[in-house]
C-alpha cells in the first residue's frame, strides 16, 4: 500500500490581485507600448493616441491589475489582440 505523496495543496487563487506597474518603453507619436515590470508576467500592450484603445500584445499575468507608472490610463480594459 503507498502512503506519503500526496498532492500538494493547491493555493487558492488569491483574493487581492497582484498589482502591477506598466512603463513606457518605447513610443511614437501615435503610439506607446507599455511593458509590465513584473519578469515573470511581461504583458505588453499598446496604447494607441491618434485612436485612443489598448491592444494587449502579450496578455501576461491576466489576473494582476495593471496599471500605469505615471497615473496614466488603466491597464483593466484591453482587447486581446
Ligand atoms: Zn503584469
């Protein structure tokens, strides 16, 4: 009879969401793309400014809040592109 080796417990998904802070790396004059300072999540998205939307290139952590380092727009609302 085997003992021992159970599975390990699983973490519940967290009730307080990870927040995240998006930076500005690089931009055009009609669009800036914001990466997540978070390594291990990486979303990426562009933020359009001639058309005003965000397109997630990368979705990364999709249950962290994003948001952006300068009080700039949130980063909760985002087509999947
Ligand atoms: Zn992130």
């Amino acid at each position: 009879m085997k003992s021992g080796g159970g599975r390990p417990p699983r973490d519940p998904v967290d009730p307080e969401p990870a927040v995240h802070e998006m930076v500005c790396e690089a931009e055009t004059p009609d669009e800036m793309l914001f990466v997540c300072t978070d390594s291990a999540c990486g979303r990426k998205v562009v933020l359009g400014k001639s058309v005003p939307g965000l397109t997630a290139v990368v979705r990364g952590d999709f249950s962290a809040r994003h948001i952006g380092s300068h009080g700039g727009p949130a980063f909760g609302d985002v087509t999947i592109a």
